[in-house]
C-alpha cells in the first residue's frame, strides 16, 4: 500500500484504507508492505519500490496516484492495482478504482445539520474543488435544501454554492494538511453566523474542530471519511456525526478478491445501499438530537436507497 502526502495517520482516509490493509493481514493471512508518501514526487518511486518487493496486489490511496497507479498498472500486467477515490483506467485490465458516493450520507448529514442550527446558517469548506471534496459539499447542500422543503423552513448553507460548483477552500500549497488554515476557513464561516461546520478537508479539517471546541459549545462540526470521534477522540464533544467512507471495507474487498483470483477492474462503488459509505452514529449527541429529528434522518436514508430522494451532485460516481 501507498499512502499519499497525508501519510497513514492523517485521522482520516490513508488511515481508513491502511486499517482495510490491517484487517487483510489478520483475516486472510497476507503478508503486507507498505510506505508512506511525504510529497508528490515521491509517488511513482513508492509504488515502483512495491513492485520491487513482489506484492501481488499494490493498493494507492488518493485520487493523486492516479498517474503513478496507471503507468505502473501498465508496465507490470502480472500485478494487481486498486486505488482509492478514483475510477477506472482505459485499456487497463489490472487496476480497479475503489469509489464511493458520499453525496448520499453526506445528504443525510445536511438534512441533521439544518434540523439542529439554532442560527438557521450553516457551513461547509474543502481543501481544494477536487469531485472527491465538492461530492460531500454537493450532497450537504441538498440534505439542507431538503429540509427546508420539507419543514417550510430557510436555514441557509454557506461556503459552497451547488449551481456554481464553487465555494470556500483553504487553498495554498498544502490545502489538505494546513490545520491554521482549516481554523481561519471555520472562523470565517463562523463569523457569518454558522454554528454546524462540514470541513472536507482531511487533516485540515481538524482546524474546524478546533474553532468548534473554542466556541464554548455554540458551533459543532460533522467530520468526514471515518468517524471522526474515533480517529479524533479529543474533538468527540464538538462531533455530531460523521459522513464515511468504507474505504477499509473497499480495499479488504479487492485483497480478497486478488486473493482469491477473482479480481476485475470492475470499479466499485460504495453506497448506503451496499453499506460503503454510512452516516457515523452520534456518540455524544445521541441524547441531544431529538428523537423525531434522528428518525427523519433514517427515513431520508430509506428514501435515497429506494430511489425517492434524487441526489443531483454532477460529482457521483
């Protein structure tokens, strides 16, 4: 396995991925190799060095291996590739993308973001405007939207805007592990009055757990890719819930399968339907979301996999 520059303890979705490695190694008996990317250049000499040391399957994590992972995949047919949140490679029989559409929880956590804002605003900011990142934005937006339909109501989302495909982002060089930048991008949202902050943003978005934890319990936040009241155990207070992705599940999927021989560049593509991507539970909150409110939420899930809630995100898999 391969992490990409946020290394496998970003609390997040290298972490997700290398746990799926983990249970591999316990559950089927693989012996595993792994290495940590510190930047991009490091990409292609990382996956090379796995080739090197004879996996029969090298799983990358990140959209960003995707050229590393395809010029690899091409050169060394014999071996399997996977890749996490990317999809498939052209006339590439080897490599499969591990996809997932977070639009659908992250819809549920929009429609649970607009029924607990006593402001009526909320808010929500990547890293960077990457389909991976604007796919959580998009589905938030419209859980919140379908709220307001449903309740008469007019809580307002801002940080993003759906139509334009456009919004708040940390930006910089390193857009996804500068957490002072995270924290600034959650106060500015903050001083506009939203008291629930969704930060896409991997390790960044600890920042916004931060600016949350500091506001003496008048602004909360809903992480993203893995339960963030496990992955960040000091922010548990501040952690409605979080949008995740079976990234674990997804990658312990295509080992077995590469295992077993049936391996197929097939993508696949986690869903509520098929369990791959999930609204966390609510830890801390459960006793402070109302009972209707949580039972709404686990009808607007129904109502996605039935096909009655149509999400629109243009970044679906």
């Amino acid at each position: 396995m391969v992490s990409d520059a946020g290394g496998f303890d970003d609390k997040s979705f290298n972490e997700t991925a290398y746990n799926g490695l983990m249970r591999a190694k316990d559950e089927l008996g693989i012996a595993t190799n792994q290495i940590e990317s510190n930047a991009e250049a490091e990409y292609a000499g990382n996956v090379q060095a796995m080739i090197d040391a004879n996996c029969n399957i090298i799983v990358t994590v990140g959209f960003a291996l995707a050229n590393a992972t395809e010029a690899a995949a091409k050169q060394n047919p014999e071996t399997n590739f996977a890749i996490v949140d990317f999809g498939s490679f052209e006339g590439v029989d080897n490599a499969k993308g591990l996809l997932f559409n977070a639009a659908e929880p992250a819809f549920m956590a929009g429609y649970l973001a607009a029924g607990m804002s006593q402001t009526g605003t909320v808010g929500t900011f990547g890293g960077a405007n990457y389909p991976t990142v604007s796919i959580f934005m998009d589905g938030f937006h419209e859980g919140v939207n379908h709220y307001n339909e449903a309740k008469g109501a007019s809580v307002k989302v801002i940080g993003w805007d759906e139509a334009k495909q456009d919004g708040q982002f940390i930006g910089g060089n390193n857009p996804f592990g500068d957490i002072p930048g995270g924290k600034n991008t959650a106060n500015t949202l903050i001083a506009q009055g939203a008291d629930v902050l969704l930060p896409v943003a991997g390790p960044a978005g600890i920042g916004a757990l931060q600016a949350a934890q500091e506001s003496g319990g008048k602004v909360n936040a809903i992480w993203v890719d893995t339960d963030g009241y496990e992955s960040a155990p000091e922010y548990g207070a501040q952690i409605m819930t979080s949008v995740e992705k079976g990234m674990d599940v997804a990658v312990f999927e295509a080992i077995k399968a590469a295992l077993e021989g049936n391996f197929s560049s097939e993508p696949y593509v986690g869903t509520l339907e098929n369990g791959g991507v999930l609204l966390s539970d609510y830890h801390d909150f459960d006793s402070k979301i109302p009972e209707e409110l949580k039972a709404e939420v686990e009808q607007v899930k129904e109502d996605i996999i039935a096909g009655t809630i149509e999400i629109t995100s243009p970044s679906q898999p």
